[in-house]
C-alpha cells in the first residue's frame, strides 16, 4: 500500500516537474536516476538527436535538463522527453530508433501520444524485446486488428504491416485465444505456376514464403518455431494451399495480397470461419501480376469499404521502421511516380485524338 503511495507521489511530482516553464529556457526534472540515464542515452546520445532534429540545445545538469531555443521548438523537445521518461519510468526500455520514431510521430501531430502507444505491449519475443507500436498509424493497426474480424493493412515496404499482425497473432495463440495461426502468400507472384520451378513442392514454394518464416523465427525460438509448424499450431503455406477449406479458431495472415488477382481473394476471404480474424497486408504499388489483371487487393479495397466489420488501414513512409534511408527512398518514388503520372496527363489529350 506505502509503495503505490509512493510511487502515486512520485509520478505527481515528475508531472509537475516536467511541465514546460516558458521564458529564455525550459527546464525538465526527474526523479528517477536510473530512468533519467536511460532517457539522456549512452553519452547523451538521444538528447543529442533530439538537439539536431528540433534545432534546440539541450544542457544535462545532474538529473535535469535545460532546453534553449524557439519556443515552439523548446515545447515540443519538452514533451518528447517527458512522455520518453514516462514510459521508461514504466518499465519500457528507450532505443535510439525510438526516439526517432516518435520524433516522426511528434512531427506529423503535436499532439501525438508517444507514452500511449509505445506502452502498448503487443508481444515480448524470445530475445526478450517489447514489440509495440512505432507510429500513430501502427497504433491504429493493432487496435483495428483487436476490434474487427477482418483487417487490411495497406502501404509501403518497412511499416510493419505483417510484423505486427505475425505478433498479434501470436499473443493470441500464446493466450489460448485461438487454435492456429495461418500465415500465407501468393507462392508465385504471376499466377502461383509453380510447376515451373525445380525441385519437390516444398522447394518451389519455400523461397516465397521464406520472409514469414524470417518474422516467425524473430518472435519465437527457432526450435520451439518449429515444433509447432510440425504440430500444426502454425502453418505456412502458398495461398494456392488454402482453397476449399474452412479456417475456425485461427489467425490468418495473408502477406504479399497485391498479387492476389480478383478470384484468388474472393476464395481467401471467405476461408473464414468461427472465432477467426484475418489480417490481409499488401502493397498496391508493388503489383507484380500480368499487366491487364486486376490485383485483388485493390479490387477489395473498392468493393469492401464500406463494409462493416471490415478495418482499412493505409501506412505511409512515415511509418517506416527499417533503416531511415528507406524512408527516403519511398518518398523519392513517390514523387518520382507523381511527376510521371502528371507528365503522362498531360500528354493523353493529344494522345487519344
């Protein structure tokens, strides 16, 4: 009873203490030295990035800190390192690629809620390391994945559309919630041909299926990994594999879905049976199918908007957590996409006559 009196008192006096005191500086104080070191980083690394992101100067005076620059900019540092502190106060450890994260975050909404969605927990892997959020629209992932039945996650490479709806699914199995966990994809992106490839069936279609097998072996350990795909708690196979079959008590996962064509989705979504959720991800830029046929992601995404009980949640590169660089990449195409579509606009008037 005293240690929650305690620690009631001491997350009263952090609040207090790190709200911003506006004038020639801002100054943040902590409480908790263990915390307070996390939060600084080794050499004061993450204060360092935060000065260079948010154009501030960032002194480190015992456990306080001391903000000086634009006004604007000193509030926002302030908040960024009051909700960080916060959540490592919680027991949440701090990355550099966290900070980084929720720079983005503070970046596109002021008012984001960094200790909200970086607290929650969607899974702990076998190397002990908290899986959670890293973006607004992540965030908005997984509570769409735990309130529907069917969720589509569409956007980019590096958003960790299928990262987090492997963790999910498998908080789930391990809370006895479900029975199964499914993952599958297109084994071949033009037409699943596989017939064509050398070897036996599980040669042809392993090499497609491999980055599912990568994200289930980064959550589990491999040797438990695999007594439970032998078991059959865990099953990964082609989308081919999946048609004429009624899936209860599982968690579908299907990855790669651009280059599914109309009649495949169709026949994967109605797999669905009992106590089951799917999670469909895919990337509408990446079409790898024939050209003239019509993805059956995007077919869905028109045919099923309005659909209630049906989740669609759209990623940019703003929720990128592969390495920063990719981040720029993906908006380079983009634009470079962009200039293309408005330079073949303007030429389809002479064109079509």
């Amino acid at each position: 009873m005293r240690a929650r009196h305690r620690d009631r008192e001491r997350a009263r006096l952090d609040k207090a203490n790190s709200q911003p005191s506006f004038g020639d500086s801002l100054e943040l104080h902590f409480s908790d030295p263990r915390s307070f070191s996390a939060l600084v980083g080794h050499n004061d690394a993450n204060v360092r990035l935060i000065e260079q992101a948010l154009g501030v100067t960032i002194g480190v005076n015992g456990a306080a800190l001391r903000i000086s620059g634009d006004s604007n900019a000193q509030a926002l540092a302030g908040k960024l390192l009051s909700e960080l502190y916060e959540v490592l106060r919680r027991g949440r450890p701090i990355y550099p690629g966290d900070v980084e994260h929720a720079l983005r975050m503070l970046a596109a909404d002021h008012d984001a809620e960094i200790q909200t969605i970086f607290l929650d927990t969607v899974f702990i892997s076998a190397h002990r390391r908290v899986i959670s959020p890293k973006s607004v629209n992540q965030k908005l992932y997984i509570d769409a994945i735990r309130q529907y039945d069917i969720v589509f996650g569409i956007g980019p490479a590096g958003t960790g559309k299928t990262y987090l709806a492997m963790a999910m699914a498998l908080s789930a199995l391990m809370k006895n919630q479900l029975a199964r966990v499914v993952l599958c994809r297109p084994a071949v992106e033009a037409g699943e041909k596989l017939g064509f490839l050398p070897g036996d069936l599980a040669e042809k279609v392993n090499p497609y299926l491999r980055p599912l097998y990568d994200a289930l072996h980064d959550m589990v350990e491999f040797d438990r990994a695999r007594r439970m795909v032998e078991r059959g708690t865990i099953e990964v196979a082609p989308l081919a594999f999946m048609r004429g079959r009624t899936l209860n008590d599982s968690f579908v996962i299907l990855d790669e879905a651009q280059n599914t064509t109309s009649e495949q989705m169709k026949m994967f979504l109605t797999r669905l049976g009992y106590n089951s959720k799917a999670v469909i991800t895919g990337d509408i830029t990446q079409i790898d199918l024939p050209s003239g046929k019509l993805s059956g992601l995007k077919e869905a995404r028109m045919v099923l908007a309005e659909t209630p009980g049906i989740k669609f949640v759209y990623f940019n590169e703003r929720d990128v957590v592969r390495h920063r660089l990719v981040q720029a990449v993906i908006a380079a195409y983009e634009r470079a996409a962009q200039g293309e579509t408005g330079a073949a606009g303007g030429g389809a008037q002479g064109d079509s006559n």
